[in-house]
C-alpha cells in the first residue's frame, strides 16, 4: 500500500517538473535507479487494481496479504484485462 502510494506521488513529482526525471528522483531518494524502476512499475497496474492496493487495510502485525513481489508479474502485464484476472 505504501509503495503503490509512493509511485504515485513520485509520478506527481516528475509531470509537475519538481524532478526532471527518474534519475533524478533516485539521486534526491538516495536509492538505486533499479529500485526507483520497480516502485514506479506499479503505476503500469490498472486504475482499479491501483485503487483496490491503496485500500487495502493496514497490517499491524504479521505479513502483508500481498508483496510487491507478487504485484511486479501483474505490473508487468501490458492488457489491464489480463491483470484484472492475475489479481483475482
């Protein structure tokens, strides 16, 4: 949930021109731009799927329902049908 809210906010960084780029966003993040590209991945999630990560409850204790390593095989999927049926 963080993570997906984070690529968004980034996003919001770069098209208002606050950063020049994802380059530029790893620099000032101090993270690797590998790193940066795997956060800003999850923006190519369908608007649903978006949605349905940043309400998802917060965990308190024990794990995650779902990883960012799970969300990266579906982000990676270019037909936002086909991603709705992964999520599933």
């Amino acid at each position: 949930m963080r993570l997906m809210a984070l690529a968004i906010r980034f996003g919001q960084l770069i098209r208002d021109s606050v950063l020049a780029d994802q380059a530029e966003l790893a620099r000032v993040g101090h993270v690797s731009q590998a790193r940066l590209t795997q956060v800003m991945n999850l923006l190519n999630l369908a608007p649903d799927i978006q949605e349905q990560i940043l309400h998802l409850s917060r965990v308190e204790r024990g794990r995650d329902p779902i990883t960012e390593r799970e969300l990266q095989p579906i982000a990676a999927t270019a037909n936002w049908t086909r991603q709705r049926e992964l999520w599933e």
